[in-house]
C-alpha cells in the first residue's frame, strides 16, 4: 500500500496540479517520510519540469533508502520503479550510453520481482522499451510494449489496469507510427487517449503526451487540419501543468513548426520551430541533440524561405551532434542528410547531392525497412538528381518506387502531388505525352492540405 505522503502527492496530480504535487513530494522527501515511495514521485515532477538535476538527486537519494529496506520483492519492486524513473530522467537528457545499463538492471528486476497480473509493471517496461526506441532497437522495444500489454491484460478490472493499458498502448502506437503504421497507429492511440483521459484525467500530461503522438501520426499521413488542433490542446496542458518553459513545451512548437513546414506554410512554420529552439537551449544547452534536432528543422523550414546557406549551416551542426552520439548511421542524421542533398541539389551540386541522398536512402532502409513511407521523399529527390544527370530510366524506377511506399498514406499528402508533378516533368521530357498527361492530372485532382 503506498504511504499517506504518496496517495496525497498522486491525488494531487491527479487534480493536475502539478506545482503542488511537487512542493508537497519536496516536503515529504525533505522529511524523510517514505524516501523511496515519494523519491519515485518527485523524480518524475522533477523530470516533467525539466529540472534533471533535482531529478537525479531524489532518484540517486530513493535508491539508497532501498538498501536499508529488507531483501525481497518488495524491495525489488521499488527499485525497478526508481532504476526505470532513472531511465526516463536520462532519455530526456539524450543521454543513451548512460540509460542502457540503468534500464538493462530495472528489467531484470521487473520480470523476477512483480506478478504476472500486476499493472504497476508495465510502467518500469514502457520506459526500458522507450529507451529501446531510441536507440533504433525496434524490435527490442515492441517485445517489451508486447509484455507490458499482457501483463496489463492479466490485471484485476480498476483504475490502475486502465491506467497500464493507456501508457502502453500509447507506447505501442508510438512504435507503429515509427514502424509507417499509420492505421494501426491511430488505433492504439486512440485507445490509450480514452482510457488516459479516465485514468489520469483530460488535463494530465499523460494525456498531452498521447495527443501529440495521435497528431505526429495524422501529420505523418498528410491529415493536417486533424493534427494542429491536437498539439494545441497538448501545448494548453503543458504549460498549464508544468510551465511554458517546460522540455515538453518545446517539442510542441517543434511539432507545430514541422506541420506548417508540410503544409507549406513556412512563414507560419519558422516562429514555431525558432520557440523550440530558445525553450530547449535555455533547459539543455546549445550542443544537446534535442536541441539539434530543433535546429535541422528549423533548417527545413529557413531554407525554403530562401536562407539556404543559413540553413546548409545548421543542418551540418545538426549532423555533427547527432553523429557525436548515436554514430553515422541513425535515422535523423539520414533526414539531415537528405535536406543538406536538397540545398546543395538547387544549386547545381548534382554529384554531391547524388552522394548524399543515396546515403540517406540507405540509412533510412536500413532502419526503417523497404517499404517505409518516410523513404518516399528521398527517393523522389534522388530522381529528380538523376534525372538532370541524364539518367532517365533511373529516374523513373526510384518515381515509381516513392509511389509505390507512399500506399500507406493519406490519398492527397503533398509529397504524392510532389511526386507526380515531377515524373510528369520527365515523361514530357521523353516526349511521353500521354503519360505526363495523365500523371498531372492526377496531382491536379488532389485537394489542397
């Protein structure tokens, strides 16, 4: 049974009133009263304030009171719990290498110490699969959502299942969406949008945070009007709960912005994309990789309204950042890849862009598989290259393979209408008249975003 000092912290979060669920688990931690218990509670209010130092004390502080605990599940249980916040407190801080032996120990401790039914162990697995996510184990992190599901399934009927229910079908829409699975994406999140709604209230950060993943996913499939209000309503919890300059709070506007970039408003897109930046810079500092994945979209964004040597220049801080801490092969350095090829493309460094998006594609297949729907983009780029290189036939294979992935979204996304237009430019310039005809009409029949 938890302690009088965490029923009265978790009553009050769940009122979402975070600021004084987090002075009174100061107090109660401050006290001495349940370190463990209530270190668990603090340490997550640290971390969704962004203040990870604080985070690390108290989860550092909860640790050694299990030692004077006596050896035994129970014990076990509370150290899983603290290792996982650990975990969680890392993974906000970008920092991997660091999370990977914590997460590796709250796992081991999580299978042999809670019961098959118990729904308080699906959270220590989420944030072990979370972390797997990060690091592009994909595999890994859906084999873990998986246990947290059964687990979650086999709970006795009342708040806490719907509560593990709601956390890891969240996790698990997630991975679909990363995975190109929009459809079955939506589904779990909406699931887990319900039940956290009832389970930890329509204002929780819980709830935010499912929000923007259900409009990452409506972004990702081209259902733009759907995914802005979405990240809205995230963005009014958020600051509500934790503050305007809360981490979260960042990658709200990050999302914001990369909706007005596919939508093509870049005017609209760039104060967005430049707030996320200020917010998370003043929380991680300037060479953080959040901060650097803010930066190449602002890039994106900058670029297309002319700034390009701006942009070549952030996108390649962007680059060197992520290289310094996943290596040359993870997915965003792919994506920064891809937008360097593009500047360097326009202006008539076709070689060099040939280079570069043929690097990207295999990174992103690498990671992402074949058939993924996020390879569509370079493929289109690498065939306009070829096909001012000469290289026709080239060309129109990688057009009709971005067609091809692009199946799994929504029938009118702009990169289908790029994509048409642009095969039809090269089969009017192979004097395929009917065929060109046809392709453009197709892009003139789709509805704008």
């Amino acid at each position: 049974m938890p302690s009088p000092a965490v029923v009265q912290i978790r009553s009050l979060r769940g009122r979402a009133d975070y600021r004084s669920a987090r002075s009174a688990a100061r107090r109660a931690w401050e006290s001495g009263e349940d370190r463990a218990g209530v270190s668990i509670e603090l340490g997550r209010l640290d971390e969704e304030f962004g203040d990870y130092p604080a985070a690390e004390q108290v989860l550092s502080g909860g640790l050694q009171a299990t030692d004077q605990l006596p050896v035994g599940p129970p014990r076990d249980r509370l150290r899983a719990a603290l290792l996982a916040m650990r975990v969680r407190v890392y993974r906000s801080q970008g920092r991997f290498a660091d999370a990977s032996p914590v997460a590796d120990e709250a796992l081991l401790l999580t299978q042999a110490a809670f019961s098959p039914g118990d729904p308080t162990a699906c959270e220590p697995l989420v944030e072990v699969g979370r972390l797997r996510q990060d690091v592009e184990d994909i595999d890994g992190a859906e084999q873990v959502f998986r246990r947290a599901g059964e687990i979650a399934d086999k709970a006795a009927e009342g708040p806490a299942k719907s509560a593990a229910h709601a956390i890891t079908l969240g996790a698990l829409g997630a991975l679909e969406r990363v995975r190109g699975r929009y459809a079955s994406a939506e589904q779990w999140l909406r699931q887990a949008l319900e039940l956290g709604e009832t389970a930890f209230g329509p204002n929780s950060l819980e709830v935010a945070n499912v929000l923007n993943d259900l409009g990452i996913t409506f972004k990702f499939c081209g259902r733009f009007s759907e995914a802005k209000p979405l990240y809205l309503r995230a963005l009014t919890i958020i600051e509500g709960g934790v503050g305007s300059e809360a981490p979260d709070v960042a990658s709200i506007y990050h999302n914001l912005g990369g909706l007005e970039h596919a939508r093509g408003d870049y005017l609209a897109g760039e104060p967005y994309a430049r707030k996320a930046i200020e917010i998370r810079e003043r929380a991680l500092g300037a060479d953080h990789v959040a901060v650097a994945a803010d930066k190449a979209a602002y890039a994106s964004i900058i670029d297309r309204l002319g700034r390009d040597d701006e942009a070549e220049s952030c996108l390649r801080q962007a680059v060197a950042v992520l290289e310094a801490a996943f290596g040359p092969e993870h997915y965003e350095i792919a994506v920064n890849l891809n937008n360097i090829a593009a500047i360097l493309q326009r202006r008539g460094e076709l070689a060099e862009a040939e280079t570069l998006y043929r690097r990207s594609l295999r990174m992103k297949e690498s990671g992402l598989g074949p058939q993924h729907p996020a390879l569509a983009n370079t493929l289109n780029n690498l065939a306009v290259t070829c096909q001012r290189l000469g290289r026709a036939a080239e060309a129109e294979a990688l057009f009709r393979r971005a067609l091809d992935v692009l199946q799994a979204v929504e029938p009118d996304h702009p990169t289908i209408r790029r994509t048409l237009r642009n095969y039809a430019k090269l089969m009017g310039s192979l004097d395929r008249t009917q065929e060109a005809a046809a392709l453009t009409a197709r892009a003139d029949e789709m509805t704008t975003p």
